[in-house]
C-alpha cells in the first residue's frame, strides 16, 4: 500500500490516496500506469506527482497505442540515482522504453516530443537508451534550468522534495505534504 500525494494543478490543491502496488496510479485512465510502475525500484512507502503528469501519461499512451514499457520514474532524493534538481524526484518525470528496440524508441520519442504535452523531451544523443520525458512546471530559478524557488505560501511537489531533504538531515518541517507554510 502507497500513500500517494498528488498536486492537483486544477485546484492548486494537494490530494492524498492509499492505492495498492496494482493498482492504476490517481487520474490513469485506463490501468496504462499501476504504482508499482511509477515507482520503479523506489522503496519510498511515500510518492508524489502532479495531475497534469498522469494526464500527459495517458495522452501519450493513447497516441503511442500500445503499452509504454517503464523503466523509472519516481524517486525520492535520498535514494539518489539522478542528478541534481532531477524532475524524477519531484514525480513529474518518466524513463522509459529501456526494453524497445531503436526504432520502436524512436517513434516513442518523436511522439512525446510532437504531442506537445510534456515540457521536456530527452534527445536521443544524450539517453539514447532510454526515453525520457517529464512535466517540469514553475519557473526556474536560475537561467540553466533546475527547480523553481520555493516560498512561504507555496504548494507544489518541489516542496515535497525540499521537505523531504530537510527531515532527511534532522530538521522539522511540520509534515511531508508539500505545502510550505505561512
Ligand atoms: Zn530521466
């Protein structure tokens, strides 16, 4: 059983759900993304995402026509694995089609990148084994990209991550709920 905390870009809310590891994640269509996919090799009995995410995951599913096999996608930042300010560990970022052939992750790549709902597609020459893409949101801190400033007031799933980084070395935020406040 997962405890999944999902920033609803609609309400500009955070919603929590209890879902099982085969179960479909919140706002799926269709079981296209069971938890247990989303997580990956994540042991976190905690995840988080964004509406907006899981809706790009079923337009791309729905255009791609078939199963999307997945590698990665959740992470949270003490279990490491990606880079600094990585869009994996705010849940908003997919690594995926490790098991297709070139072609086949081609199309997938070109697909994601001409739908137009993700925010940002790997190209092939730097993860040319794997596709990814994520739904980064907010505006970066600085000019090289990276997470958006978080503040007094702010409700996003980059303040889970600064949440979590905060606990993780012993200080006390008040919860693990992405919601920084006042
Ligand atoms: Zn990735």
């Amino acid at each position: 059983m997962a405890k999944i905390i999902v920033f609803n870009n609609d309400t500009n809310r955070m919603e929590t759900y209890y879902r099982n590891e085969n179960e479909a994640m919140p706002y799926n269509t269709n079981r296209s993304l069971l938890v247990s996919e989303f997580r990956g090799s994540s042991q976190s009995p905690t995840l988080w995402t964004t509406k907006r995410a899981m809706q790009s995951w079923n337009s791309t599913r729905y255009l791609y026509g078939r199963p999307i096999p997945v590698g990665f996608a959740f992470k949270r930042p003490w279990e490491g694995g990606h880079s600094n300010q990585s869009q994996h560990y705010a849940g908003v970022a997919f690594d995926v089609g490790q098991r297709l052939s070139n072609s086949e992750r081609n199309t997938l790549r070109n697909l994601a990148r001409s739908s137009g709902v993700w925010s940002y597609v790997e190209p092939a020459s730097l993860t040319p084994t794997w596709v990814h893409f994520d739904k980064r949101f907010g505006r970066p801190a600085c000019s090289t990209g990276g997470y958006p400033v978080v503040r007094r007031g702010s409700i996003s799933t980059y303040v889970l991550i600064a949440q979590d980084d905060l606990n993780t070395l012993g200080y006390r935020t008040g919860g693990l709920d992405g919601i920084f406040r006042k």
